[in-house]
C-alpha cells in the first residue's frame, strides 16, 4: 500500500463505508457544491431479464450506484471546505476519493443507458449504421469487434470495466478497459461500457461470467451507441447533468 | 472431505509448488497436492457448510472448487507457456507472462492460505491468539480489537477488488495491516499472517452490498493457531 492508500483507507471508512458512521462532515456550507442524485433507470428492474436479473438490477442501481453517489457527494463537499486548508495528506486523499466514487457515478451513468430490454427496437444492430461502418473498417466487422471486446472483458484482473471508445483526435474506434471505477481518459469518447465488477453478474453467473458477457449482446442499446458515436465527449456526460 | 489437521502439511507443499525449483523434490509430499510439479488444488481442512453462519456453504463451494481451481489451472497453464518461452530464449514472451503469472499464481497462494487461516468454531475458529503473537499483538496494538478494528477498516477502504493482510515484516519482525490489489500476493520483505479475501465472489451471494457485516462475521471463524505457526 502507498502512502496515499494508507492516508485514504481510514479516512474513506470514517467518511462513507461504515453504515453506522455519522454525517458531521456532510454539513452543508455556503459555498458547498451541488450535488449529484442517483439517475433513474430508462426501464424497470426487471426488464432485462432474464440477461440481467432483476435482483442483480435492484442492487445494482439502488444500493451499488447509490453508494458512489452519495460518497461522491461526500468527497466533493470535504474538498470544498478543504480549500483553505494546509492538511496536504488529507487532500491528496480526497482526490482518489473523489476519483473512485466520481468514475462509479459517470460508468454506472453510462452503463445503464447503453442497456435497453432486448424487445426493444433499439435493442438490433440497425439503429447503430454509422457505427457499424466504423466496426467494419477498424475491426473488419460486428462479430470480430465482439469477439474481441469479450475477449478484453474477461481478461480483465479484478474488479474493472471493458469500453468501446473513440478518439476524440483521430475518431477512430479502440477497446480499452479501465481498473475498479476508472473512468475513460479524457482523449476518448466512451461509445459502449460493459461492468465486469463481480456483483454486477455474481448473483445471476455465479463464476460463469463467460456467460455474461455473451448474453449482454443481446440487451445492447445500439440506438445510444450511435448517438454517442456520431457526438462528442460533451453530449455523452450529458447524462451526467442530473445535479440537484 | 477431509477434516484433519494434518492436511496443513499438504498446504504447505502446495504453496511450494508454486516455485518451480523446489517443486520437483516437493512432489510426494503428503496430500499429493501436485504431481510432476503442478500446483493443485488443495483440500480443505474442514467441509463447505462447517463455516456458516458466517460464510455459506455455497459460496465456500463455488470459491474453492470453481475459483481456487480455476487459478490452480490457468497458473499450470501459464507456467507451462513460461517454460516453453524460457527454452525458447524468448524474452519477450516471458516478459508478458509476468503479470499472469502473478495474477494466477497470487490466487492460488493467497486462497490456499485462506482457506488454512479460517476453521470453524468447532475446529478452534474464532476466539484470541495465545503465545507469542499474542502478545506481540497487544505490543503494536494493545489489543486484538484495535487489530481488528484496523483490518476492518483496511478491507471495507478497498477499492476494487483485493485482499487485506496482517503481515510481518522479515527484516524488523514488526507487525502491520497491508491491503493487496486482485491476486497481488505477499512476498518479498512481508511474511503473510493472516489474510481475508475482500473479493465480492467471497461474500455477495450472503451479503449483497452489505460486506461491511462479512468483515464482521469473518472474525468469528479466524483460526488463530495457523496465524501462529506462521509468526516467526
């Protein structure tokens, strides 16, 4: 563990996992920033069953993402009455508290939207034209550009997610996976997130995530997908904007 | 499954297994952990179901049998490509191995002390220290609730997926809490005393999200005598 893992663990307990903690260091302040709420789901829990369960849904959204956003919040209205401060360490800490619980909202944000019941019309490949032109040209196809990013899916070492990105330089397509709740660099536009974190399959796959990620083809927002291909980094995070 | 102490030795000989140079004269060992130096999956020393309440029989199942073992396998796997790369003179490959190699083979490690350094109640899980580190305990901490109170801490600040530890340092012997991301294991200047998994697979299907009341609960099922054989 580094120094600033050792400064954080005790501090990221006081501050959120502990249930029982208190909320003192919540009080609000004039200049405290706004903040973030869980964003509803575009579909009910059960709606992308049975690829996702609805049990693995509920936690998922109400209590997994709720956490990021509620220590999110916490994080950010900490940084705001530590701007003054001279407690270096502790505001070292609070970046990568602000890092982790920031990257689960925007991920868990994205995910969400890029799922879609598989009775959905945007649910097939045709809604994505533009995309599926670019798949071809830098994958040589849909089904080669899937076998790939489930390839990176199940490589993934731990706790992480698997994206379809594009560059915001170049616009060419890439797959890249990002560690625990990293969000995609800032020279990228996430185009599709697939979580490959174990609660968001464990309770439906158990150890068969394979299985996962084969059967999330199948509950893909394509319609989304091309939205996002054919915009910028601006209209992605536009999910984002759901602040109080 | 077996329920004798004995098959400590046979988890010895697996972690040795991990290292090709001495898995060769390791092999015969009691328990027949591995055979022509592959790593195996050891027994456990007490059945599924022995740890509940505080861990399910389910999820010991399906981490022993499906996850250990799938670490067992794919670092047989990987050693093997090691191998044909070192033969082979190929740098590169072997460069790229690396990081499976720990992946897999800190799984393998780190679940075969796990499982050693839990027992049920009826096995002597649970309970205090004695001896030695007993006291050494009480010398950094001034007690095994601050102990446990730090692990706790260490493993719910966890981001992502890992391990926490209570180590000893080979050089000073002095005691510490180390969390470990993934499989990363304990080697080098740390000695492992006593590890608890902070993977979701090793608490969702009984706890959800709540893995603050699996920290809790693990505690109840500590053995305590593997955590002392292993104090020097």
């Amino acid at each position: 563990m580094n120094f600033t893992q050792q400064l954080l663990v005790p501090f990221l307990y006081a501050l959120s996992w502990n249930p029982t903690a208190s909320s003192e260091q919540t009080c609000a302040i004039d200049s405290a920033p706004t903040e973030y709420s869980l964003p509803s789901l575009p579909y009910a829990y059960d709606a992308l069953a049975p690829y996702i369960s609805s049990q693995i849904m509920t936690l998922h959204h109400s209590k997994h993402h709720q956490t990021y956003v509620t220590n999110l919040n916490k994080a950010l209205s900490l940084e705001s009455s530590l701007t003054e401060s001279a407690d270096i360490p502790t505001r070292i800490a609070n970046q990568q508290a602000i890092k982790f619980n920031g990257g689960g909202h925007i991920n868990h944000s994205l995910f969400w939207k890029s799922l879609v019941p598989a009775s959905s019309p945007h649910a097939d490949t045709s809604n994505a034209p533009n995309l599926a032109k670019a798949l071809n040209a830098d994958f040589g196809g849909l089904e080669k550009f899937k076998d790939k990013f489930s390839a990176a899916l199940l490589g993934i070492q731990g706790s992480g997610w698997g994206w379809l990105v594009k560059g915001v330089e170049n616009g060419k397509l890439d797959i890249v996976t990002t560690k625990d709740q990293d969000p995609v660099e800032a020279k990228y536009v996430p185009i599709l997130g697939v979580d490959m974190w174990e609660h968001a399959y464990y309770l439906q796959y158990l150890n068969g995530k394979a299985d996962y990620v084969k059967n999330i083809w199948n509950i893909i927002n394509w319609n989304e997908a091309e939205v996002r291909f054919e915009g910028g980094r601006a209209d992605v995070f536009q999910v984002l904007q759901s602040k109080i | 499954m077996s329920t004798t102490l004995l098959r400590t030795t046979g988890f010895r000989s697996a972690l040795r297994a991990a290292a090709p140079s001495t898995s060769a004269r390791c092999a015969g060992l009691a328990g027949a952990t591995f055979t022509r130096g592959k790593a195996t999956l050891p027994d456990l020393p007490y059945d599924y179901g022995a740890l509940e309440p505080a861990i399910s029989g389910k999820i010991m199942e399906l981490h022993h049998s499906k996850h250990h073992a799938t670490y067992v396998n794919s670092l047989n796997s990987f050693s093997e490509q090691m191998g044909a790369a070192r033969d082979s003179e190929n740098v590169a490959a072997q460069i790229a191995l690396q990081p499976l190699i720990n992946f897999h083979g800190g799984g393998h490690l780190n679940h075969t002390l796990f499982w050693e350094n839990l027992a049920p109640k009826s096995q002597g899980g649970g309970g205090a220290p004695s001896g030695e580190l007993a006291r050494a305990i009480e010398g950094h901490w001034g007690g095994l609730g601050k102990l446990q109170e730090e692990m706790n801490k260490a493993l719910a600040g966890i981001q992502g997926s890992g391990w926490a530890w209570v180590v000893q340092d080979a050089q000073t012997g002095a005691l510490g809490v180390k969390t470990y991301a993934n499989q990363d294991p304990v080697v080098g200047q740390f000695r492992p005393i006593l590890g608890i998994d902070a993977w979701e697979h090793a608490y969702y299907l009984q706890y959800e999200n709540r893995k603050a009341e699996y920290f809790k609960a693990i505690w109840d099922v500590v053995n305590w005598k593997a955590a002392e054989k292993r104090y020097k």
